[in-house]
C-alpha cells in the first residue's frame, strides 16, 4: 500500500506541496480499498446524472453557446453533447453540468465543499492521456481525498473568514488533472503553485441574493487546475511554497491552520468513504430541515392552510446566509435552493423538494409563496456546539387550530451515516438522464459505471453519456 512519506532529498523545498505531490505521483490503483473503488464508483454515477440534468438547465445552454465560439477542438468529451474539444474547455463544461443544480455530493467538517466538482479534471485528464477505468478511479478518489483534508485543515474554515470553498478545489485539481497526465511529482508540485496562487474565490458568490457565478465558481477552479497540469506538462513553474510559506495560503487567510492533517494518514484511509450525497438539490444545511419538516406534514397529514408556523432552530449560518430578508423573496433558481425558507415552504406546499420546485413556475407559485411567512428560522447556540459533527435541527409545527408537533434530527439522508443505497443513486440518476436519454442508454451508463475498471480507453465510457433524446 502506498503511504505517506517524507519528501525525497531531492525535492528543492520541504513544503506541504511536496509532500502531497510525491504522494499522489506514486498512489497506485491497487492501493485503493475496495471500498473507496465502490464509493468512486457511486459518485461517478451520481455525478454523470447531476451532469445530465445540468445539461437542460439555462446556465449551461448560455456556456456551451460561448464555448461553442472560443473552445478548441480535442480529444474530451462533452457530457450531454457528445462533442470532444480541448481538456480545459471540456472540463469548464462538465464542471458545471455536474454543479449548476446543486444536487452533486457533501462534505462539510470545517469547510464545506463537493468534491466531485473535481471529476471533470480526471475525466479530461483520463482522456487526453488515453488512460482507462482503473487509472481514472485513482484520479477520482485522489479529488476526494486532498479537497476534504483541506476543508478539515483550517480553523475556523475559509468560509467563516468570507471566502468560498472554490478556493481550495484550486489546490487539489491539478493534482488530479496532473496525475493524470503522468506528471512527475516536480512538474505537479509547479501545477498546484500555477492553479491555486491566482484563483481566491471570494463568498460573495453565495452570500445575499445569488446568482449563476454561485454553482460556477468551482467549475473555473477544476477548469484552471487542467490548465495548470498542462503548462507544467511543458514546463513552466509555480510557487511551491503556495500553501505554507511566504504569503502562500496560511499567510494571507490567517490562523489556526493544522497542516498535518494535509498528510497524516494518506493511503491508511481513504475520505471519500466519508462523503456524503444529496438527497436534495439544494444547500446542503437545508437538509436536516427539509427532512425534518416533510416527516411531520407526511406523519400528520397536514394541508398547507392548516400550518399556523414552522419553528426552525438551526446553526448560525442557517438562520444568517440561509434565512436572512433575500432568501424570503427569492426570484431566482440559485437564491431559491440556498434559501431555507423557501425550501421549507416548497416542502410544506407540494410535499416533496425535487428539481421541479426549482422552475420559475414554482418559484413565482402563489401556493408556495403563501407559506414563505410562515416560516421563522432561529440559530440555536447548543446545535451550533455541536456542529459539524451533526447538524442538529429541532423543528416545531404549530397548526391553526392549536396543535403543535416537534421534530429533532441530527442528520439527513445521503449522510454517511444514512446513507443513499445504490437504488437510490440509480434511481436519481434515471430520473434526472430520463429527459434527455432514453432508458436503454440509461441503462448502459448504469452497467458501464458499475464496471468502471474494466474500461481500457476513458473515451469510450463517456461517449455513453451523450444524450440520445
């Protein structure tokens, strides 16, 4: 098994950089635990069909429109197109298929983040290089492994200091984009430096009123890791020093950061078995509410016109970035599914939170709109002791006629503690691919996905993913 190790004699610095590119440089397939492979695997399919339904949303139609005017011809493919263009201009694409719902994976310790917004640079990486399934899975779980430890390794996380988590997946794709393109552990190192010095992405993006920039920022920072991977295929340099010395990463954001966790333990355990999926389409915090308030209007049978309140007492975030006065009017998609009470009121309305709820039909829905005032969103200071460990939420449903009914959950489904079954991937993948493919296809990409590591050519795997409706 591969694990950690000191850097070499002949890396040039000792830097956290070094340390990690050395690592994922030397980590082979057969390294992996055969559940990491399944979890890769899982998160590959669920990926694919958030990139499926990504496909038909309106932010996506206006980048392939520009890209179809500046994008170069190559050997990647476009999920939903077909098409193959150049690695950095597919990887830009398919990052945003798979994130413009807000429906891929979750992981939050101190930061959140979703780690698969990293997949596009192992898809193109995959590719470009002609490499196939088994070298692909390696590229997946190393996505996974290095963007969680950083979420894990600041304190408190980058967010609570205004920055979004866009921010990190610089430093981590071009590690995987750089595996897999064969760099050596120097060139990847220069790679990190090149993609993550310029891309500081600021938490304006999901703070107030939201706009298309919200699900697109992690999408440019995989896009500028693919790009970094291959100037340093060529050559060119990048600080290395870019996480912990002069005014890299640590320098500038400030303490506490505890950068051991960036390399203790590597290959001992793999994160992406700690991952979770969403259930929902929507913030992730606005889960355990979701579920929580569904269960008691389920449980009690209760009409929408019989909800006097709902009574939220959630984590600060919740009741600040999540509630405050924007997320009470919401006009738009991207402010609508980072709005707890609008989540809330669609549940209580049309019980169910599907992508449906996310169309300007139904975000302008009168029957929707009439229950957003009833919603009342408080932070509590015991559930924010406990977070993230668990992300408590106490709901209380008073009725008009005087009942009341009370609900305590500490994590919704999809967390690795409840997690999805592999039905249940399959069948949110089928039902976010149904209106672009048709079920033979669907089923293809199910099969194909479950078998990953028997592909030879990556290509081969994503032609299936093209839409045939």
């Amino acid at each position: 098994m591969a694990t950690a190790t000191k850097p070499s004699a002949k890396t040039a610095a000792p830097t956290i950089t070094a340390h990690m590119a050395e690592w994922a440089a030397d980590v082979q397939f057969e390294d992996l635990s055969k559940d990491a492979v399944y979890q890769a695997k899982r998160f590959l399919l669920d990926s694919v069909g958030c990139a499926l339904g990504g496909y038909q949303q309106h932010d996506v139609k206006i980048a392939l429109e520009v890209m179809a005017e500046i994008a170069g011809p190559g050997s990647c493919t476009v999920m939903g197109t077909g098409e193959q263009l150049d690695a950095v201009s597919a990887s830009l694409l398919n990052g945003l298929m798979i994130r413009c719902m807000d429906y891929n994976d979750i992981y939050w310790k101190q930061d959140p983040c979703h780690p698969s917004d990293i997949f596009p640079a192992a898809l193109a990486g995959a590719e470009r290089a002609g490499t196939g399934g088994r070298e692909l899975i390696v590229g997946l779980v190393l996505g996974h492994e290095f963007e969680q430890r950083l979420c894990e390794a600041a304190f408190p996380g980058i967010r609570e200091r205004g920055w979004h988590h866009a921010t990190l997946t610089a430093f981590v794709s071009p590690i995987v984009a750089g595996r897999m393109l064969k760099l050596s552990a120097e060139q990847m190192q220069h790679a990190i430096g090149i993609s993550a010095s310029p891309r500081c992405t600021l938490g304006a993006v999901t703070a107030g009123k939201l706009t298309m920039m919200k699900n697109t920022v992690d999408p440019l920072a995989t896009q500028s890791g693919v790009f970094a991977a291959l100037l340093a295929e060529k050559g060119y340099t990048g600080p290395e020093h870019v996480i912990d010395g002069k005014e890299g990463l640590v320098h500038v954001f400030g303490p506490d950061w505890k950068l051991n966790i960036l390399t203790d333990g590597l290959g001992e355990s793999w994160r992406i078995t700690q991952c979770g999926m969403k259930a929902f389409p929507t913030e992730a915090l606005t889960h355990t509410p979701i579920s929580a308030v569904l269960g008691i209007v389920k449980d009690q049978n209760l009409k929408p016109e019989e909800i006097l309140q709902v009574h939220i007492r959630t984590t600060a975030r919740g009741a600040d970035i999540l509630s405050d006065p924007s997320k009470y009017a919401p006009h738009t998609k991207e402010t609508a599914d980072h709005s707890l009470p609008y989540v809330v009121a669609a549940a209580i309305a049309e019980r169910q939170v599907t992508p449906l709820q996310f169309e300007m039909k139904k975000i302008l829905d009168p029957r929707i709109r009439e229950q957003l005032h009833k919603i009342v969103v408080v932070a509590a200071a015991e559930i924010e002791k406990c977070f993230p460990a668990l992300q408590r939420v106490i709901v209380k449903i008073t009725t008009t006629d005087g009942r009341s009914f009370e609900k305590q959950l500490d994590y919704p489904k999809g967390d690795p503690r409840n997690p999805l079954t592999d039905k249940d991937v399959e069948e949110k993948f089928e039902a976010l691919a149904g209106p672009v493919m048709t079920k033979a296809a669907r089923q293809r990409v199910i099969d194909a996905t479950w078998k990953l590591e028997s592909f030879t050519n990556t290509t081969e795997y994503m032609q299936l993913l093209k839409a045939d409706r």
